[in-house]
C-alpha cells in the first residue's frame, strides 16, 4: 500500500511540476525591415503555440497502458498461485 501512494504522489508530482514547460515558447513574429514595405508585422495565419505531437504518440500510451495492465495481472495471477 505504501508503494502506491509513493507512486501515486510522485505522478502527481511530476504532473504539477511540467504545467508549466511548452516545447517551443509563443513569440510575436520579427518587424520586416525598412526596405520590405509599410505594412507592419503579419502574423502568420494559423500559428499554433509549441510543437506538434503525433497522433502516433496516442496510440503508443495506449499500447503502454494495456502493457502495463497486463503486467499487474499476470504477478497478481503469480502471487495468487
């Protein structure tokens, strides 16, 4: 029992501490220079803040979970025996 909450308050932890991390900070786009024209900056016209994530990471925690779940059954069927 002791080991879940040790766990359980370490995830927590960790989840509390990376609130605040971004891939790639938002930043206003550079001034054209003098020579490019009068129209000021244009920022682009989608411009999502940080980095992209694969849908490909998805299904890569899915396969972890179902791994791990598979784990926790099989020493408990172990432990069991």
């Amino acid at each position: 029992m002791r080991k879940i909450i040790i766990g359980l308050f370490l995830l927590t932890f960790g989840v509390i501490i990376s609130i605040g991390l971004f891939a790639q900070p938002s930043a206003e786009p550079p001034a054209p220079p003098d020579t490019k024209g009068t129209s000021g900056n244009q920022p682009p016209p989608y411009n999502p803040p940080g980095a992209p994530i694969e849908p490909g990471a998805g299904i890569l925690l899915i396969m972890a979970g179902a791994y791990g779940l598979k784990k926790i059954r099989d020493v408990r069927n172990v432990s069991n025996s």
